[in-house]
DNA sequence: GTCTATAACATGATAGAC
DNA sequence: GTCTATCATGTTATAGAC
C-alpha cells in the first residue's frame, strides 16, 4: 500500500475474478496479466511471486465476504428471520463459493498461509452463525452444532447446484433445512 | 476391458488416489506414471488421453461409491436409523469427498463427459436418500428437499472439515442436522 | 503392450533496459 | 513502475523401436 497504484489494484480485482470462476491452481500469472491488460513486468513488481498475489486476492475476498456476512447476520429483526434471510440469499451458484471452494485447490491447501485464510473465513462464518443461535435461545453446544449445519448447508448447496448444474438444487437443500429449523418445538429452539 | 491388463488396472489405481487427494487438474499424467511403477509408453496405449484416464478412475469411484451408499441407505432398519447411520459414518474429511471436490476442480467441470459422471453420482445419490424419506412417511416434495439437505449436510461437511482442519467440524454439522430429524413433532415428519 | 526419445507448448519466474 | 526478452522446468502428448 506504500503506492497505490492503478495496476496493481486492476491485478487484484483481475485475480479474484479468475480464482472465483476457474480457481486459484488453474489461474496462471500469464491468464491474469492477458484480462488484467497490465504488463508482465508490473506483476512481479507488485507480486514476486504467484503466492503473493493469492494472498492478496483471497485475502481481499475473505474480508468483503465476512463482512457482508456480519452485516446481514445482525440488526433489529428476531435472529431466526435474520438466519433465515441469511440461507435464502440468492448465491452465484454457476461458479460455487468464492472461498469454500479453494478447500479443494491443491494451490490454496498446500500454502499454509493461503489455507489459514480460507480457515479465517469458515471460523468468522461459525462465530457469528453460532451468536444468531444463541440469541435465538439455544444453550451454547447445540447453537455451535446447528451453527455448523447451517454453514455446511450453504457450502453443500454450491457443491449440489455445481454437479447437478441446477440452481434449485441449493434452494432444496436451504429449504429442508429451514422447514425443520421453523417446524421444531419453541422449547427445544 | 478387451485385455485386463496388470498395467491397465494399476494407472487407474494410481490415479484414483491421486485424484482423491489432489484432485484432477493437479495430478499430472507423469505423476500417474511414477507413482504407479508403469512406463510411459503404457500409459499412452491404454489412455490416448489425460481425458480417458480421468473418465476410467472417475467413473469407477463413481460406481463404487454409489453402490457403497444403496447397500447402507436399505436394509431391515427403521428408515430413520439408516439415514443417520450414513450421515454419521466417519468420513475421510482429510481429503475431501472424493468426487463431490471435482465440482471444484477446472480440468473436470470444463469437461462435459466427467461433469456427467459427477452429475450421476449426486442425481443417484438424491434419489436413494428421498426414498429414505418418502418411507419414513414424508411426502414427495418434502422427501426430497430434505433429500437434498441431508446430501448438503456432507458435502458441507467436508468442506467445512478441510477448511478449518478439523474433523470434527463434519461431525457437528451432522449433530446439527440429525438433532432436528429427531426433535421433530411425528405428524410433520 | 511396453520401452526410450523427443516434440510443442505452457508455466512461473528473472534480467536488464527505459 | 513498466516494458520486452528470455529461461528452466513441467505438461501433454507423439514417434518409432522392440
């Protein structure tokens, strides 16, 4: 950030769009250099090496993505319309999750500093789904249990949409979920 | 199958298992090579391209996989107790799923005959497990959502297991889930 | 059916001028 | 900070002998 230059900016934006539709393994620095329109000597300037510009990228990603998250996940509604709200968002389910899916890229997962990025977000995403249970009055383990299953239900609705290449294939899985969220007894709420 | 030869059945061995840890776009035919002990030359007669050698271990794990769940999900048991006793097999959470990771993975999804293949595991996998719910009394459209869930359930699992380098991540989520099939009220069951 | 050699190309990165 | 040129290595095959 010493220079903020326009290059490096456009690398970045560039970067994050290829690793959100192709991945981050099958994204070549050359790939990112022919749509970011930059030259090659620009990007090992800003970027010395392929795993600099990952990190930036996902980094960048990660922190847009948890914050939207928390902004959804808090506010005035009761905390089950705010839950339910945050499942029923309309996801890109054409490319999968901009970040679960690096959980099965051996470029993300072999970098130790990658893969604690991709962990940071899943452990956001469970603290604050884990705080929308508790308020909803669930003792701490079984609000951190269902915490979990909701994460895993948006996760596992990419990988469904993604192999079934059907949208409604997440609407399915969101809507199983939620009719038995909804249809359980107050008291064990 | 003209020849089942040793050489033959020992590439897609290897690859198999490469692919389930590495997954496809990152398994080089060379890799194949090394690590099954088999030449070059050999490769190249059985699998002309890196596409047949992916369609031969994909399918097979594909097949292996498919029946592995048919066998688990029928049986003498209450439909219920079948259905959670899948959902809470250990897991290889390690690795990842080994086909529900190539939703991820370029070098399968941009091929439409290994997308297929993908594809018939989770359609296959759907219709097992809304049978389970259609015989544990829901009806159709309910089975199936919650079908849908339950496969979510896993697959999210996985991803969240892999991301957060802990297997008990799969296990929560699964607590999660099946804390609500048996908490809910008979007549909406 | 298996071997060795090698081709054609992409990848990730570096060198050095401007 | 950006450019062009180039490099060593890996990838996906092909060729042709055995």
């Amino acid at each position: 950030m010493s220079t903020p230059s326009e290059s490096r900016a456009r690398l970045v934006a560039t970067a994050r769009d290829l690793y959100a539709s192709q991945g981050v393994g099958a994204t070549s620095p050359r790939q990112v250099l022919a749509a970011s329109g930059v030259g090659q000597g620009s990007l090992y300037h800003h970027f010395p090496a392929k795993h600099d510009l990952a990190l930036a990228a996902i980094s960048a990603t990660v922190a847009d993505s948890l914050s939207a998250a928390a902004r959804e996940l808090r506010g005035e509604r009761p905390a089950l319309d705010r839950l339910r709200a945050y499942l029923e968002r309309p996801r890109d389910t054409a490319n999968g999750c901009r970040i679960g899916r690096h959980t099965s890229d051996q470029a993300v997962m072999s970098d130790a500093v990658l893969a604690a990025e991709v962990g940071s977000y899943f452990s956001g995403l469970v603290e604050r789904l884990t705080e929308v249970f508790v308020e909803a009055g669930l003792p701490d383990g079984a609000a951190s249990d269902r915490a979990y299953a909701a994460l895993a239900i948006v996760q596992g609705g990419y990988v469904l949409a993604r192999a079934l290449t059907d949208p409604t294939a997440m609407q399915r899985a969101v809507r199983g979920f939620v009719s038995l969220l909804t249809s359980v007894p107050e008291e064990t709420q």
